[in-house]
C-alpha cells in the first residue's frame, strides 16, 4: 500500500478542486490493482476508486460535485 500526497504541481486539476470546493488535502492511495482517491474538506472525505488514477480521480470528483447540488 503506497500514500500520496497530490499537490498542484503534479496534478493541475487538483487546484482547480481546491479552489471551487474549499479542498485542504488530496490523497493518492494504491492497494494492489486498487487507485484510491480522497478530497478532504470541513464536510468530510470524498473517496474514489478506480484501476488507475484517473479513473479513481473522476469518480471521486463526482461524489464530491454530487453531494454539493
């Protein structure tokens, strides 16, 4: 199981997220054949799951978008 932290810097989406929903941290999680994302704000986590990142990426900014409208 390896942990990340996504900045800016290697994602220039997550800034764009950050900004729009008040984000302070987004973690990259893989376990095994398993990409977790998470956003973390004052309401809570917001996981995603995918194959590869990007997948888990879209996802979770669905949860999130989805529990804002």
């Amino acid at each position: 199981m390896s942990i990340k932290i996504l900045t800016a810097k290697e994602n220039p989406k997550v800034e764009k997220l950050k900004k729009e929903f008040d984000i302070f941290r987004v973690i990259d999680i893989k376990k095994g054949e398993l990409q977790m994302i998470e956003f973390f704000n004052k309401d809570g986590a917001f996981r995603g799951f995918g194959r590869d990142t990007k997948t888990a990426f879209r996802k979770a900014k669905k949860v999130l978008k989805n529990y804002y409208s």
